[in-house]
C-alpha cells in the first residue's frame, strides 16, 4: 500500500528509506508485538516470583525488555525474507546521531514535566520500576550492570520493535498516525502507571527521528541517553540518602 500523504514526506525522503513494496506490513507488527506481549505479561511475572533481590530483579528485567525486544523483532522480520533495512536499521548521518544524543536530554526534561502535570490529575500506580532504582544505587557493579541492560540493550531491543516494527507499519498512513500512533503503542505496552507518560514521550521524539532520518539509530541514542540520565540521577540519589 502506498503512502498516502505528499511526495515530499521527509520519510519517504530519508536517505535509504525503504519502498513501500518491502516495508513490514500487519503481519510482521501483529507477530512482533505477540511475542514481546508473551515475553512481557507471560515471563516476566515467572521471574519475580523467583523472590530476586531488587538489584538482581532490576538487572534481569533489562535483560527480558531489551532481550525481548530484539527477540520479538526477529521474529516479525522473519515473517518474510528482507533486508534488515526495510525496518530502518541502516547507517545514518553523524549530524542525526548527535541530534539523538540532544534528543535524550530534552526527552528527560520533558518527562519530568509531563509525569509532574500528570500526577497532580491522575493517580497513578507509582513505583513501578523501583528494582530499576535499586540496581542503580546498590554499588558500582550493580550500577555498571544495571546501565548496560537498561541504558544500552533494553533501548537497542525496544526501539528495534516499536520504531523497526511497529513505526514502519503505521507511518504507511502518514507522519501523524505513523509517529503518534507507535508512541502509543510504547507507552501502553509499559502498563498503566507512573512509566505511561514518560514511554510516551519516549515513544514520540523517538518515531520523529525515525521518520525525518529513516534509520533506527538516531532513536537508539536517544534512548540510551534519556535512560543513562534517569540511572544516574537514580544513583546519585541513593548515595545521598
């Protein structure tokens, strides 16, 4: 199916950007959020009933989001032989990763500020991620660990699937649908709770990357910078206590 919005999209435009005959479809996004939702809702659980320290449980659930993310990524790209390009990971400008680097410290602002606003309308289930918080300030190899399954792999594994995946497909409807319509997407898949307002943030700057740029990349960096920010403020903290 054609793009149905003007020649001139900066998507389609997007050095390397892949034709709409070999872009994933339905298909590719059904099975890869199926597998991420079994790794998720169905795993996850399974692990924390391990009775895990926070630190440990904060480490492994890095490794299940990111691992995850990558393992569901695969499986929507073997639904048909293509070219990993097709789904945006390709080489991008130097310009666009610095860009992404820029991206992750105005998303960190912007998500104090939105989870700030949000909070004084709606209760939200706080503490979700507090095992994220103890792995960060349970010593120097906690937090080495804990920055490189969720400053490093746990980006690499979601925006691989959300922005890969999910992004491709939908921005076959325009930029609107395409970019706000996967950040929704991103912020459900993290529940409903605290983490809603901030995924979404996420969610958005990281699908405009994509879209403007036509590689994964400048939205892995983003990424990696807004989560390593949030560890380290974490960490900080924890040894102020």
């Amino acid at each position: 199916m054609p793009y149905p919005h003007s020649p001139d999209s900066p998507h389609r435009n997007a050095p390397g950007a892949a034709p709409d005959a070999v872009r994933p479809g339905w298909v590719e996004l059904a099975v890869g959020l199926a597998v991420m939702a079994l790794i998720a809702f169905g795993l996850a659980p399974l692990l924390s009933q391990l009775g895990m320290s926070g630190p440990t449980a904060g480490i492994v659930g890095g490794v299940v989001s990111g691992g995850g993310g990558l393992v569901a990524f695969a499986a929507a790209a073997m639904v048909r032989v293509r070219s990993w390009s097709a789904f945006g990971v390709r080489s991008t400008a130097a310009r666009w990763l610095v860009i992404g680097a820029a991206a992750g410290l105005v998303a960190f602002v912007a998500r104090a500020l939105t989870v700030y606003l949000v909070t004084l309308v709606v209760d939200l289930e706080t503490d979700t991620q507090a095992s994220y918080a103890a792995g960060a300030g349970a010593g120097l190899v906690s937090l080495a660990l804990t920055m490189l399954t969720l400053a490093v792999l746990t980006p690499i594994g979601e925006e691989f699937l959300f922005r890969g995946v999910v992004t491709s497909v939908l921005l076959r409807y325009g930029a609107l649908i395409g970019v706000v319509g996967s950040a929704v997407v991103f912020a459900l898949m993290h529940g409903i709770n605290e983490v809603l307002p901030a995924a979404l943030i996420v969610g958005l700057i990281a699908a405009e990357l994509y879209r403007r740029s036509g590689s994964i990349w400048p939205g892995v960096i983003m990424h990696m910078v807004y989560n390593a920010i949030s560890l380290g403020l974490l960490a900080l903290a924890a040894t102020t206590m």
